[in-house]
C-alpha cells in the first residue's frame, strides 16, 4: 500500500510538472534568495525570487522552484509558470517530471503486483484421498 501511495503522488506530481511543461508561460526566473537544501545528503540550493514572462505579459514577484539546483543560480534561469497567478516555477529540464514519473510509475507497478499477489492468496494443493 505504500508503494501505490508513494507511486501516486510521484506520478501526480510529474504529470502537473509536465503539463505545465507543456502548456505553461516561458520566461525567465530571477533568484531572489537561496538556502541550502541537505534532502538528499549532497548540499543543494532551494531558491525563490521573481519570475517575468518572456512576452512581458506580467511579473509574479514571489515564486519559489519546484527543484533544487546543484550549484547557487549566478543569473537568471528559464522557467515556465502555469499563468499569471501562480506560486511555483518549473524549471526547463526534462529531469523535473521524467524521474519523478517514472519512479511513480515502477511505485505503481510494484505496488500492484504487491496487492494483486496478496489478493490472490495462495492456491491450496488438492489431496489425493487416502485409500481405505
């Protein structure tokens, strides 16, 4: 059950990254303020700042990343936004939404095959009758 739990959200999370991919604003996402993320046992920045549309439709001065960089952004990063009232940039990497979602999707499929198994039970071999 957890791993269909953690399979989910995996896979959700990836979906809406990558919609957002897809039908999302391009701009330019603007570092405001980092700190250091130690989620995964390697020094990572978790960034937040501004984000402006590359048509100059409008600016979110308040967004955060959805990712964690590997070094602290020096300049302005490409992102996209799901339109002018959002709160969280997705930035232009593939990695975003295909590992997240192809680890849901091998959650989902273990996950599964866990239950399908444990549903199934174990079939009982039939007993030859004992001669009288």
């Amino acid at each position: 059950m957890v791993a269909l739990g953690g399979g989910v959200f995996l896979f959700g999370a990836a979906v809406l990254r990558l919609e957002t991919r897809l039908t999302g604003v391009a701009g330019v996402f603007v570092v405001g303020q980092c700190e250091v993320s130690e989620s995964r046992g390697d020094d990572e920045w978790k960034c937040g700042g501004s984000f402006r549309a590359n048509d100059d439709s409008f600016l979110l001065p308040e967004v955060e990343v959805d990712t964690t960089f590997a070094t602290k952004p020096t300049g302005p990063v490409p992102a996209l936004v799901d339109d002018e009232s959002s709160t969280t940039a997705v930035v232009r990497d593939n990695g975003v939404w295909l590992y997240p979602g192809a680890t849901g999707l091998l959650c989902l499929v273990v996950g599964g095959w866990n239950v399908r198994s444990a549903l199934r039970g174990t079939k009982e071999e039939p007993t030859a009758p004992v001669p009288a």
